[in-house]
C-alpha cells in the first residue's frame, strides 16, 4: 500500500487532490497534515473524513519534530501547504516568508531522513515566471516574481531544487496556472465573484480588468500532479497549463451572463501595486506525460456556480468581509470615489 503525504491537505487544490486520489486508488493511504489556518477547512473533507486510508493530523510545516514524525515511512511528499493569495503578502508578507520558504526547508529537512521516499512533489505556481507579454514560459525560464507571495514561492523552488542536486533527494516542481472550482476560499477572483452575485453585490475589478490569465479547472490540475507523481522524473519541472487564457473582465462579463445578472455589476478599482499583467507558461512537457484537459473553461464555470449555489452554508460562515476591501481601504482610502 503507497502511503502519501499530503500538506495542506485542507485547503482548496490540496483537499480536491485527496479525494481525487481516494476516488482513483482506493488501496492508497493518504496522511493529510494542516495547520488548519484562516483557508485550511476539514468541512473540504467531509465526505472521505471516515475513510479508513484517510487520516487527518493537525500540525505545521515549520514544526520540525511534527513534521519529522509524520514523514516516517512515507512513499510520497506532495506539498501543498503554502500562504497563496497575492493581497494577503502586500499586506502580510512575513507569514509567506515563514511558511513558504522555512516551512518546505523543514520538510526538505525530514525527507533527506525518509529512507523510502519515492518523490517529493513540490507544489509551486505561474506566478514565479513573472509576466510576459506575448508568447509563453517554458520550465528553464529565469523567474522575475513580482509579488512578495511569487517570490517566496520562487525561493522555495530553488530551494527544493538545490536539495535534488545536492542530496539527490527525489524533488519535483509543478508549477500550475490559476485554478478554479469547487471548495476554493472567496477571496480568489472567482468564487469572490460568484458569492458576491450571490449577495447581490458589486464585482470588484482591479484597473481596467486587462489582466489576462490561465485557467484550469481544480480536477485537471489534479490529475496532471497524479501523472507528475506516476511519472515524472526527478529533478524536473512541469509547468500546468490547458492554454485557456482570459481578461479577468472577460471571466466577470461571463460570470454575470451566466448568472443571469447585468454587466453594470462591475465596480472598477484602482489597481494594487506590481500587478503582472499576464501569466502564461507552455504545457508541451506535461502533455508528453499524457496529460489531457477534460474540463473546458465555460463548462467548469458553470459546475462551480452549481456548486457554491448548492454550498451557501460552506461559503457564508467563512466569507467575512472580504480581504480584497480591507486591502483597498488601506491603499487607496483617500482615492475612493
């Protein structure tokens, strides 16, 4: 029986990965470690909480000892555990330092200590590539990360890295594009944009909504990292991508019409500091993997919409008022209209 690690495992990506997983490879055991911060919630797991080859253990990546005892005997390390949203570093961006960077030494610590580990799979982002303004970031691209979250998340994968080439410890980086879906925490764009429909409220857009970015749904990254981890080769990077590009006011304009509500629900805002203003990388190596999309963007929309309509409870006991507001009023105060 494999046994995987899992860290974060509460969170959006990494609790859709865990029941991915169950669901695929039933005879799998899978060890979910999260410090259950403000985005980790066992109500993501619900569902598989009494699986008898699923268990929960609270604890964090920087908790040396912890860490060390729940990686004994582990096949596999994938390691989601990570501070994700961009607003949050500008305004807190030691807790991403510390988690981020500190959190995966620490883990890259217990693995040298891990007799069998197969692979340690390390979750990065896009982001870290910085933005470019035509053509697409292939996985030896230099990193130019812009925000304080992008670039402890940069330092993190070299980090990782330098463990492969020095401890020959089995490290691999995928580095996904912005994902969507069910059990994301509303301050990511979408499901902010869904539930405030859902409140009748104003979609907040930062500058002119130009910003382009690619998309994927939750379930496909998840089986791109299935096929990462069966597959992939130590050492390696694969970037996440299905090539679905959109103007986050080409996702607000669609959100609203499928939604059934106007366009003049938008409410344009001034812009946050170093925002890229687009993301895009080359999925060529994850596809030689086998790697295929099954979720096309529009139809994901709409299963996500289902499912936060169908979800109100899960969604309106964690959404307070909303970080994006605390961080624009701290910012842009004087410049309100």
């Amino acid at each position: 029986m494999e046994k995987i690690l899992v860290t974060g495992g509460a969170g959006f990506i990494g609790s859709n990965f865990i029941r991915y997983m169950l669901k695929k490879y039933p005879h799998y055991k899978i060890i979910n470690l999260d410090k259950l911060t403000y985005a980790g919630n066992l109500d993501n797991l619900k569902d598989i909480e009494k699986n008898r080859n699923y268990k929960f253990i609270r604890g964090d990546i920087c908790d040396k000892k912890k860490v060390a005892e729940v990686m004994k005997h582990v096949d596999y390390v994938v390691h989601f555990a990570a501070e994700t949203h961009v607003d949050r570093s500008i305004l807190y961006s030691k807790d991403f330092i510390k988690t981020n960077v500190y959190g995966t030494y620490i883990l890259l610590e217990a693995a040298r200590s891990c007799k069998k580990l197969k692979k340690f799979i390390h979750i990065s982002t896009d982001e870290v590539y910085g933005s470019i303004e035509r053509g697409r970031w292939k996985e030896n691209a230099p990193l130019h990360p812009s925000s304080p979250y992008a670039a402890s998340k940069a330092s993190a994968d070299m980090l990782a890295l330098s463990y492969f080439k020095t401890y020959n410890l089995p490290v691999i980086i995928t580095r996904s594009c912005n994902n969507y879906g069910p059990y994301q925490y509303p301050e990511k764009l979408i499901p902010l944009f869904i539930t405030n429909i859902l409140e009748n409220k104003h979609l907040p857009l930062y500058g002119k909504g130009e910003n382009v970015r690619s998309w994927i749904f939750v379930e496909d990254n998840c089986a791109a990292i299935d096929l990462v981890l069966h597959r992939g080769a130590s050492g390696e990077i694969y970037n996440i991508s299905v090539g679905e590009e959109r103007k986050n006011i080409e996702v607000a304009m669609l959100l609203l019409c499928l939604m059934g509500k106007p366009l003049t629900w938008i409410k344009y805002v001034k812009d946050r500091p170093g925002h890229d203003y687009r993301y895009a990388v080359d999925n060529g190596k994850i596809k030689e993997l086998g790697f295929r999309r099954k979720t096309p963007f529009t139809e994901g929309l709409k299963y996500t919409i289902e499912w936060y309509k169908n979800n109100t409870s899960w969604w309106k006991k964690i959404k307070h008022r909303s970080l994006f507001e605390k961080y624009y009023d701290q910012w842009y105060s004087k410049e309100r209209a």
